[in-house]
C-alpha cells in the first residue's frame, strides 16, 4: 500500500510539473503575440508599408509569432 500511495504521489508531482509547463508556455506565447500586434500598431502606415505590412496584416503577423 505505501508504495502505491508513493508512486500516486509522484505521478501527481509529475503531472502537476507538466500542466505548469503548459501552462506557463502558453502565456509566454500569448505575451510574446501582445508584444508583438502592440509594436506593429504603433508603426506609421508609411513604416508599415516599407516592411511589406498594412494595418490589416498586424492580427496575422502576430499570431505567426
């Protein structure tokens, strides 16, 4: 029986380990696309157009990232 409760408790360790990383990954990512639309948006449309970019391509651009 304790090696049962010691194996459920590490296994619950690992899964909580793995559902942080997640976690934490997918608001990195989220920050990262925030970063990225908040920086193209306070582009000009003129430094816009000099890289190949309208005010309709910010959303898009920023979910590639």
């Amino acid at each position: 029986m304790a090696a049962l409760d010691s194996t459920r408790s590490h296994t619950t360790n690992a899964g909580f380990g793995a559902v942080f990383s997640r976690v934490f990954s997918v608001l990195a990512a989220w920050n990262e696309r925030r970063a990225t639309r908040a920086a193209l948006s306070r582009l000009s449309d003129r430094e816009l157009d000099d890289i190949g970019l309208s005010r309709g391509d910010i959303d898009l651009v920023a979910r590639q990232v």
